[in-house]
C-alpha cells in the first residue's frame, strides 16, 4: 500500500494558501495532540496509518505529531472556487513544522512495518518524500 498524497504537488504562489497555513499553524499550535490520538490500523494485513482531517500520531519514542488536512475537494468559496488547494501541516513536539501540497482524496495512508507504528519524527517525515519544511513566510 503507498502513501496516498503521491500524485500531484501544487507549490505554485498562492496568498490565500499562504494565509491559511499561518492562521492553522498559530491554532495548531496551542494544541494538545492526546485529544486527536490516530491508532495503527491493519487492513488487508497490513498495518498503517489513516489520517483524516485533524489528528496525532504518538510515536514509539513517546513524541508526537499533530496533523491537519484540507483537500481540494472540500471548501470552496462563495463562486465554487478552491482558492487554497490541498495543503496537509504536521507539527511535531520539538515544534518542527513541514507542510504538503500533494492531492489529497479524503485521507492519508501512511504504511508502517508493524502494530507500533512510527519510531520517530524521523521515521515519520521520511515515510514519504512529499513533506517540505516550512519556513515561515
């Protein structure tokens, strides 16, 4: 099973995509991730993670991840427009934060080799190649 955002990747220049990214950092920010805690599922026996909309990923080194998701095909503005794209913002422990602009159809599949999960950030943000660190604009 592959991650599910692989497809496209939207970076073109987009104040209003910008803008929601500062506004959700600043609020994802003050959250505390036990509330949103996202268990390793198995299907198909094989075991990953499902990530929809506002969740956590608690890592097997006790730290963890805050992610939010927004898919083009949800909002739209009052002219039936997306001006904002797919845009998924994880935001670890350590406060490091990456941000993906690859299509997102619902959710995230994030395989991992077992029941556990993630080891680490590391392991994590590496699962897929499609995470950019954010540098605040």
């Amino acid at each position: 099973m592959l991650p599910l955002f692989i497809y496209l990747n939207f970076e073109d220049p987009n104040p209003k995509r910008d803008e929601y990214i500062r506004n959700t950092i600043e609020e994802i920010s003050k959250i505390q991730p036990n509330d949103f805690l996202t268990a390793v599922k198995q299907e198909d026996g094989k075991y990953c993670y499902v990530l929809r909309e506002n969740c956590a990923i608690k890592f097997k080194d006790g730290n963890w991840a805050y992610i939010s998701l927004r898919s083009s095909h949800g909002t739209h503005d009052t002219r039936g427009k997306n001006q904002i794209g797919d845009v998924t913002i994880a935001i670890d422990s350590q406060k490091n934060i990456y941000v993906s602009y690859h299509h997102i159809c619902g959710c995230i599949y994030l395989p991992v080799d077992d029941a556990g999960g993630f080891s680490n950030t590391s392991d994590f943000y590496n699962s897929t190649s499609n995470w950019n660190k954010y540098e605040k604009h």
